[in-house]
C-alpha cells in the first residue's frame, strides 16, 4: 500500500510538471502579444509556438486518458482475429517518410500466420510507439526493423534499431511513467515518458508481456510477446 500511494503521488507530480510546462510557454506568448506591439511576423511566431504547445497539451492529455483507462479496466476492448504481421507492415509504411527524412533504412520482415485475438486499434497503438520511438532515437543513415514471427503459437514483434541505445541502469525504469532516459532531449524531440508505458499497458491487457534489450551506442531491440 505504501508503494503504490509513493507511486500514486510520483505520478500526480510529473503529470503536474508535465502540463504546467506548456501552459507556462502558452501564457508567456500571450502575455507577449498583449503587452506589446507586434510585427505580423512576429505575431506569426508568436501563434506558432502556442498552436505547438497546444499540441503538446493534447498529447499528454490524450495519453494520461489511456493510461488512466487502462488503470481503471473501462477501455473498449474488442476481441476480434487480428493479423499482427499487416498491421505492422501498415503503420511501418505510414511512418516510412520520417525513417526517409533521416535517411534510415526501414525494413519489415513477417514470417508465417501471425493472427491474435485481440483490439485492433490498440495494437496499432503498441507498433507506433515503438516505431515512432526507433526512429527518433536512430541516428542519420542507420537502421530500423519490425519483425513478426509465430513462434510455437505465441506471436512475437520486435521492432529493433541501431540506435543510441541505453544504459543498463536505466532499463528496469524505461517502462514506468514519465521516466526519461534523456531529459535534456525530451522537449526537443516531443517524447513526454509516457509511450512505453501505454505499450506496456494494453500489452498486459492482452495478455502478453514486453522485453527490452539495449546496448549504448549499439541499438535496442523491444520485444512483445
């Protein structure tokens, strides 16, 4: 009980931190624009980075939403045939042009059936995540790959990249909300520490379990069987 209530007031605090954030940055630019004269480009700027922020805000809004619905098991969960393999041929194609913009060769290789019972729409969920996470953290010119296989009944992903890698002091953490490997690079690369903590989350909901394997400067492989 004493865990879990440390937990509870840990996870109030960062997503208290992590909302005051960008309503700071938004009432600083309004403030701006109303105390003083502005150029049209200026006025320009100053729009931007508060339609930034407000994307921000409805980001981490959406994604507290999830978790907060996974916690409280009131998710619409459908039980429906799914075919991993597509859907994670689909999503890949859907990010291709961020892996092409870094140059990044994106590969997808699925080996036999590979057919759960489980929500579509929240699965899709689990392979962007990931991929969105590989390809952020994979330097120029390196590598990404989603890997779908049946494995004596038991489907697995891994989505594995030569990436910056993480330390192995971080690891038994990645998982936990809001918790950051980097966080100085957090607010440049819009991550809130809350993505593998929903992959977790509707993993565990259908029944499967998520592994982590990363070497520094080497990539991370994630695996969810």
């Amino acid at each position: 009980l004493e865990k879990s209530f440390r937990e509870m007031q840990r996870f109030t605090a960062d997503a208290s931190h992590a909302l005051r954030t960008p309503i700071s940055v938004i009432r600083t630019e309004a403030e701006v624009a109303l105390n003083k004269p502005v150029s049209d480009d200026e006025k320009q700027n100053l729009l931007s980075n508060i339609l930034e922020e407000c994307e921000r805000l409805t980001s981490i809004t959406g994604q507290l939403l999830t978790l907060s619905r996974e916690d409280a098991g009131v998710s619409q969960f459908r039980r429906e045939p799914v075919d991993v393999g597509g859907l994670a041929s689909d999503i890949a194609e859907t990010m291709r042009p961020l892996a092409d913009a870094k140059k990044l060769n994106l590969a997808i290789a699925a080996n036999g059936v590979a057919v759960v019972a489980g929500d579509a729409d929240r699965l899709k969920q689990v392979v962007y995540n990931l991929l969105d996470n590989a390809i952020k953290y994979t330097p120029q010119a390196g590598r990404v790959e989603v890997a779908v296989a049946n494995a004596g009944g038991r489907i697995e992903l891994a989505v594995r990249d030569t990436g910056i890698g993480i330390a192995a002091d971080h690891l038994p953490h990645v998982f936990e909300r809001f918790y950051r490997v980097d966080k100085a690079r957090t607010r440049a690369d819009g991550g809130t520490g809350l993505g593998l903590s929903i992959v977790e989350s509707i993993v565990v909901a259908h029944g499967g379990h998520v592994e982590i394997d990363s070497q520094p400067s080497e990539g991370t492989t994630i695996t969810v069987s």
